[in-house]
C-alpha cells in the first residue's frame, strides 16, 4: 500500500496488520489491500480526504465502483464492459467503513464520519437464535446507512461428475489428486495447500505415526507459520477420512513428485512441479488459475468453493447425519451448513410431483 509519492500508506498498513495479527486469510488480507487502494486512489482523483467523507462522498463512490468498467482481464480489450455487480460494490464499501473505524481508535477519523457509516434498524424477523430482550431491545441494531439492495444471491455447486470431467483432462497426477481431495472431502482450498506431509495419514493403521484414528485419513491443522500463507479456516482441528481411490492419486503423485529433486525437502503437500520456483508450497492465485483452466477444458466456468458445496450437499442426500458432516466441513455451527446444502430444479420437480401425487390419491379416497 503506496501513496502517490512512492511512500507507504501508512494506516492503510497499520489496518492491514491488524487482519494479520487476526490470522485472516492470505486471501482476505489480499482482496481488503485491493479495496482499500482503490478507494483511496477515487477520493485522490476528486481531492477527497479520504479520512473525512461525506455521506454523499459515499454514495457517489457506491455508484462509481458499479458504473465504472472493470479493466481488461488480458492484454487484448474485452468483447463487452464489464461491471461490478451491486452486492461486490456493497463488500467495497463495507471493506472502506472496516478502515475508517479502525483509524477512528487511532484518532485519524472524526466521529462525525463514523456516526453517519450506520444507522438505527428495527427488526422486524429475527435472525435464527437472535434473543429479542425482555423489552425487544435486541430488535434495534446498528445497519449500515448506504448500501446497494440486492437480492440473496444463489449458491452455485459442482456436482460429483463435474468434478471427474476436470480430473479426466488433468495432464499431472498433482492436479488429479487435488481435485479428487477436494471432491472426497470438501476442504476448502486454503486447507488443501496447506496440508503438510505429516497430515496424510494413509495406511490402514496409524498407530505408528501416535495417531489412534483407523483408517486412511487426513488431519487439517490451522498453521499460521506456512510458507504460502495457507491458512485452514476454523481454528478446531479435524479429521476426515478418504477412500482408497484418493489413496491411489496420491501415489500416482508421489511418483511425480519424486521426478522433481528439488520438492525432495518441502513437508507441504502441494509443491510446484511445473514451474518455478520448483519445489516451492504452491500458493493461492496460482492454484486458483489452474483451477479455472481445468473447468475450462472441462467446459465448466467453475472456481474451487464450489466443489465443497457440491460435496456437502452430497453427504446430505447420501444420508449422513447433519452433525456428522458439520464436523467434517469444520463448520462451527449448524447455521454456517445451510448454505450449503443445495437442490436442483430436477428434484425440485421430481419432490413436487410427488406432493401432487399424494394429493390425488387422497382426493380418490
């Protein structure tokens, strides 16, 4: 984070500490630093001070951030703008009121700012396990005062063929395996390039590694120390069994690994094998782009999240237990599963011919 003067933007910095020492996500870390710079470059542009806007500065922002084409993805202009969606606008502002309030407890933002971020809303329906008071007083909460409204969006899911469309035109057995983890298990990306070699527990017994779990299986353990700065979401470690055909891409991608001498000395799983620096922890942006290139190929527009939906939703319909695949997905609570428990337009139709069907037949009664 930079000013116009090649200089460090200091509170900008100072913020982005914070979500460090908070363990934040590399990607979170990433996505706020490019929020938080583009929002300082528009209120340079106009001569905003950027610690002091007004609440039509802020709207006018909100308005400019969907208004204003996106750049180009390639060298080449593309075919038609391209726009941020409304709710990516709200997240940008949202990400901006973060930095202003954090300022504020360091005196570089005035309160008169701060006051006019939120405002006082009534609610009408509680949220799930919301306690309203023994007056309602818990209905009046502080929302923000200037946002887009948008619908809720919808969650997209890869099913499990999906998935094996991708691996079938995977080239490296590294890619394969990654994939087939992410199917059969439902980590999140972060962990997945964060597990280390100690984690595969793959034999039918682990005893001899001190580990009592039968079983083949993986452990996902939040490290902050990693290299590549992966970072497992919930703080609670977790063990998720795997079957031996995960077993059997992973030995495939041993054998390749074993090619490239320098992933020799790396105790992370996911290694650069293709490209340098070899033998480095793979990171982030890279896997995300090869992610995006195998969907492709498959003729999917998918990105990795996706593919947990997608499992999740499958032990649901395959008859595990709801706690079981809370624990599984590392969710803290019951509420973070609902998202993630879909239904396609099949089965909607299918469920509501069936709805139909028993009220007939009771009609014939």
């Amino acid at each position: 984070m930079i000013d116009e003067g090649f200089q460090l933007h200091l509170p900008s910095v100072d913020y982005l500490d914070g979500l460090r020492a908070a363990d934040a996500s590399v990607n979170t870390e990433r996505n706020y630093a490019s929020r938080i710079a583009l929002y300082l470059s528009y209120t340079a542009a106009l001569g905003i001070d950027w610690t002091r806007p007004s609440l039509q500065n802020l709207s006018g922002y909100l308005r400019w951030l969907v208004n204003e084409p996106l750049p180009p993805r390639g060298r080449r202009p593309d075919p038609e703008p391209r726009h941020r969606r409304p709710g990516t606008a709200n997240a940008h502002l949202g990400t901006v009121c973060e930095l202003l309030r954090w300022s504020a407890l360091r005196g570089l933002v005035p309160d008169t700012v701060i006051n006019i971020l939120a405002q006082p809303k009534y609610l009408v329906y509680l949220p799930e396990g919301l306690d309203p008071g023994e007056d309602g007083q818990n209905r009046t909460v502080r929302a923000k005062a200037i946002k887009f409204s948008v619908a809720v969006p919808g969650f997209e899911w890869l099913v499990y063929e999906d998935v094996g469309r991708m691996i079938a035109v995977a080239c490296h057995a590294r890619d394969k395996f990654l994939l087939d983890l992410l199917r059969e298990t439902g980590i999140r990306i972060g962990e997945a390039l964060g597990l280390r070699r100690e984690d595969m527990h793959l034999l039918p017994n682990s005893t001899m590694l001190g580990c009592k779990i039968p079983g083949p299986h993986i452990h996902i353990v939040r490290r902050p120390t990693n290299a590549n700065r992966a970072l497992a979401k919930s703080r609670q470690p977790r063990w998720i069994p795997i079957g031996a055909d995960t077993v059997n891409f992973y030995t495939d991608y041993q054998y390749e690994r074993d090619e490239v001498p320098r992933a020799a000395s790396s105790d992370m799983v996911f290694v650069n094998l293709f490209a340098a620096p070899l033998g480095e922890p793979m990171k982030y942006p890279s896997t995300y782009e090869l992610f995006k290139r195998l969907a492709k190929a498959a003729g999917l527009e998918a990105h990795p999240h996706m593919v947990r939906h997608g499992t999740i939703t499958r032990w649901i319909k395959d008859g595990m237990p709801r706690d079981t695949a809370q624990d599984l997905a590392g969710h803290a609570s019951e509420v973070s599963m609902k998202p993630y428990v879909h239904i396609t337009n099949k089965e909607m139709r299918e469920h509501a011919q069936r709805v139909n069907e028993i009220q007939k037949a009771r009609k014939t009664k």
